[in-house]
C-alpha cells in the first residue's frame, strides 16, 4: 500500500492508526489529516522517535495492510 491511499481515505486509516499508536489523540489524528510528514512529527513528540525511526514505523505499518 502506498501512501496516496492512506491520504485518500484518511477516515478509514485512522481507526487503524490509533490502534497502532495508542499515544496518538483524536486532536493528533485530526490535525494530520492523512499528511504524512504530520504523522511523522506526532509520533517523534509521543513516542520520542527520531525522524528515520517514526519513517521506518510508518513503512512498517503500510506494508502491514
């Protein structure tokens, strides 16, 4: 899956996203809005990634779905 997709049907991914990243908040999901580079900056504040590791995350979870 690419990420056009996610961006696309942002409503549906984001049930998922919480699930995967529980520290994320409706406000945190609400203002990525399926932006990529969002999730990325909100999962470095939560989860105290560094960028490559939130990216390696994110790539991970994709290619879960």
């Amino acid at each position: 899956m690419n990420w056009d997709q996610v961006e696309g049907n942002w409503k549906k991914f984001k049930g998922m996203a919480q699930q995967q990243w529980g520290k994320l908040t409706n406000d945190d999901l609400d203002v990525i809005e399926g932006k990529r580079m969002e999730l990325v900056g909100r999962l470095q504040e939560r989860y105290g990634y560094a960028k490559d590791e939130a990216e390696r995350e994110i790539d991970s979870w994709l290619n879960r779905k």
